[in-house]
C-alpha cells in the first residue's frame, strides 16, 4: 500500500499564483509560529475565545483502474470533486465504501477521532484537526490510519501535556509549509520575468526544508497517538491542506495491493444551517 500526500497540493503550484499571498498569508503565517510556541491560541475577545466547530462529513470510496467508467452511485459533492482532479486520478470507477460525519474542533489542541470501514470490512481510524483562519478558510490536518490495538481508558504518557504542545506545533508548522511552499512558486515565477530577486528564492527554499526536518523531528519525538483510544496502527494518508467551508476536497490516495485499486478519501466541510425565523 503507498501513502500519498493531497492531491490538491498536486495542482497548488498552478492555482496559487492567482491567490493574493501577501496579506492572508503572511498574516497567518505569523499566527502559526504564536501556535507552535503554545498549544492554545491567545485571547482576543470572549466572541473569539468561544468555541467553534466544524462539522465534517467524511466519504472512502473504492477507485479502480479497469471496468467501465461509474461514478453514478455518488453524491454529487464527490463526483464534482473527482471530476476537478480527473487530471491526476487515473481511475475509471468509484465505488463508496464509508460515509461518516463528525465535528471537530474547539482549537488547535482538539482532535476528532472517527472510524470508517474499508474493502472487506477493514477498519482505519480518522483523526481530524482544524482551525479557521482569519479570512474565513479551514487549515485542517487529516490522518488516516489503520487501527492499532485496542487499549480501553485514556493513552497513558508520561508526559500527555508534551504530546499534546508537540502535536499543536506540528500542526502549525505543517499549516506554515503550506504558505511557504506558495510564496516559493510565486517567487520562482516572478524571478523567471525579473519582477523578484533571484536570491529570494535560495533563502525560501532553505525555509522549506528547515521547516520540513522540524516537522520530521517532531513526529518523531511524538510519545504516542493522540486519540482517547490511543493507536500504533499505520499510517495510511497523512496530511495537512485549506478549505473553504462547502467545499468537498479529495484528501488523497492509498494504493492497495494488487496496483489496479486505491482508496480514496473525500472531506467536505458542511455548511452550518441557517437559523429560520
């Protein structure tokens, strides 16, 4: 089975260079380094210091590379999504095999764990982490994994609060390679018809793999699963990436055995229903 990483972020290369990255960016940016020194964001205003969750409705679906083209048994959310990654899903048929919906999350500290069921009844865990930017999109962390074994009561750490700063920080320093990955190709363009200084673009890339060998090292010294239940399964698509609250992204790929079928995992972000009168 090969882990793949968003596939949005495939085609980021192209879309962000039409995404205003100075303003939005940099100021969440800043937000992200406040985060990885403390798990908890600061307080603003009582309106901003309640909480806020999102909720999340989850779809695997089963791609294949042979048969017929199908794609008629899936909620319209997923089949436009599939048809906006058509480019780099080689798949010719989709088939849901899980649909779950969970909220998640009061802050960058809290997780949501659900579970979604795969060919033959195999189990995978889904951790879900998001926050909302100042502009209004969703930073969000998805990990799904096969499930370790079953451990009843909380993860016992010898030191849980540690695990839990170190998986805030790595959150917000994956949600700050997002941003310097974008200004990296801005920047590379830009540099192309002389409108940037070509040194801009050594110094940013040395930021991206600091920031990288960071995150690396964090996940190592991780002590444990952050779940309640606690897991040591696989991992089998880990990712951060953005969203617009409505929007349906496919997550990613994990290629199963045999090379000619791959799970595929859908996030929408659901809309909150207007209160009527």
């Amino acid at each position: 089975m090969i882990t793949a990483r968003v596939l949005r972020v495939l085609s980021a290369s192209i879309a962000v260079g039409a995404v205003a990255l100075a303003s939005g960016a940099s100021l969440f940016a800043q937000q992200a380094v406040e985060h990885a020194s403390s798990p908890f964001p600061k307080k603003v205003s009582e309106a901003a210091d309640a909480p806020q969750r999102q909720g999340f409705s989850l779809v695997l679906l089963l791609g294949d590379m042979q048969g017929a083209d199908a794609q008629e048994a899936l909620p319209v959310s997923a089949r436009r999504a599939l048809t906006d990654m058509k480019d780099f899903l080689p798949y010719k048929s989709y088939r849901v095999l899980d649909t779950q919906w969970t909220l998640c999350c009061s802050n960058i500290s809290s997780t949501s764990i659900s579970r979604l069921r795969g060919v033959e009844d195999q189990e995978y865990e889904v951790e879900l982490r998001s926050a909302q930017e100042p502009a209004g999109r969703l930073s969000v962390r998805f990990f799904l994994r096969e499930p370790g074994p079953f451990r009843p009561g909380p993860v016992k750490t010898s030191d849980p609060d540690r695990a839990a700063r170190i998986d805030s920080e790595i959150f917000a320093l994956e949600q700050q390679l997002i941003d310097l990955t974008a200004e990296q190709t801005i920047t590379r363009q830009k540099s192309e018809v002389g409108l940037k200084d070509p040194a801009d673009l050594p110094r940013l890339n040395e930021r991206i793999e600091k920031t990288k060998q960071r995150i690396q090292t964090l996940k190592r010294e991780l002590p444990v699963a952050s779940s309640d239940k606690g897991s040591d399964g696989r991992s089998v698509i880990d990712t951060t990436f953005r969203m617009d609250i409505g929007e349906t992204v496919v997550v990613g790929t994990s290629r199963l055995k045999g090379g000619s079928r791959a799970l595929i995992a859908l996030l929408t972000a659901v809309p909150a229903k207007t209160k009527r009168r």
